[in-house]
C-alpha cells in the first residue's frame, strides 16, 4: 500500500532503535499522516483521544525522518488498539462546572470614622 493513501488518516507507527528515548521500540503510537516527501520524510500532527473516541489533532504539523520508523499501519486495521499510544494523550473528560445556589454575602461597606471636634 502507497503512503498516498494514507495520507489525512491517522496512523500508528512502530519506532526503531534509533528513536530512544523519546519513542519505546515496542510500542505502536497514534499519529495523523499529514504530508510524504521523496527525500523520506513524513509529515505528523499529534493526535489524541477525544471523549467521543474521535482522533482530534492538537498540533501543528512536523516532519520527520522515515529512517527512524520501523512500521506504518493505518489506524482501522492495527491489531491490539488497547495497548496502543497517543501522541498527544487523552483528552480529559469535561468536569461539569460548579454550580453556587446560595446568594452571594452582602458586601461590607466601611463607614468614615467621624473625627471628634476640637
């Protein structure tokens, strides 16, 4: 399968060797596949779980050498999707915002001392 079709999609893709410590050799991690060049570079954008299980993009994109990337699957069909990884994380889920019902304390207003006549 040509990179072309991949292009737009998101991607995992196995490390090699070379790409300690920042990338685990053994482990798939989840990009989306921006650009391919023919000097052997891939451009990635950082993708990471929404609430939704939508892959959401959370940077600019970046290129990379080819030579660093051992293997290159398409999302859909990656095999173990639960130990893959996120480059970007996992969205954290919306914490509802609290919610005062009591009215608010009365402001207190200072009052001038009144000064004793001479």
């Amino acid at each position: 399968m040509s990179l072309l079709h991949l292009l737009h999609q998101s991607v995992v893709l196995k490390f090699t060797d070379a790409a300690k410590p920042q990338y685990d050799p053994g482990t798939g991690y989840v990009f989306r596949l921006v650009g391919v060049d023919g000097m052997g570079f891939l451009q990635l954008q950082d993708v990471r779980l929404a609430a939704n299980e939508e892959h959401e993009a959370i940077s600019e994109p970046y290129w990379i050498n080819k030579d660093l990337v051992l293997a290159i699957h398409d999302y859909v069909s990656a095999l173990g999707k639960d130990s893959l990884k996120f480059s970007g994380g996992v969205a954290a889920p919306a914490k509802p915002a609290a919610v005062n019902h009591e009215s608010p304390a009365p402001a207190k207003v200072k009052r001038p001392k009144a000064k004793a006549a001479v």
